[in-house]
C-alpha cells in the first residue's frame, strides 16, 4: 500500500476520505501519532522544534528501512 498524504481536501462521506483516498481510520489513527509527538515536544519545551521534527522523522525512516531489510 502506498501512503498518500492529506492535500486538503478533506471529505468524511464513507469508509475513505475522497481527497487523499485514505481510510478514516488511518487519518485519526495518525493524527493520534502525531499529537502524541507534538505533546512530548511541547512537554521538552524544545526551543528547537525543527531539528526535532527532522530527528524524529529520520529516526522512524531508518528503523523503517532496518526493519523492511530483514525481511
């Protein structure tokens, strides 16, 4: 399955939004993801929330792609 991120034109008629063609319940499952991630780093009262974000992206696509080679 290929992940398709929101363009902003949301719908929430039927099982998968209209605009980025993903399930309802993939959007709030990964919106839950992402505020878990925003309330850590607003805890950390991180001044640096750009490096922040990056690390944590670069974290998840390296444990990503360790995991995807050992299969």
């Amino acid at each position: 399955m290929k992940f398709n991120p929101c363009i902003d034109k949301c719908t929430y008629e039927g099982s998968h939004c209209e605009g980025c063609g993903r399930t309802h319940q993939e959007i709030a499952e990964t919106k839950k993801l992402v505020m878990v991630v925003v309330d850590f780093a607003q805890e950390q009262d991180y001044e640096n929330i750009e490096e922040f974000a990056n690390a944590i992206g670069q974290s998840v696509l390296k444990k990503l792609k360790k995991s995807a080679a050992g299969k």
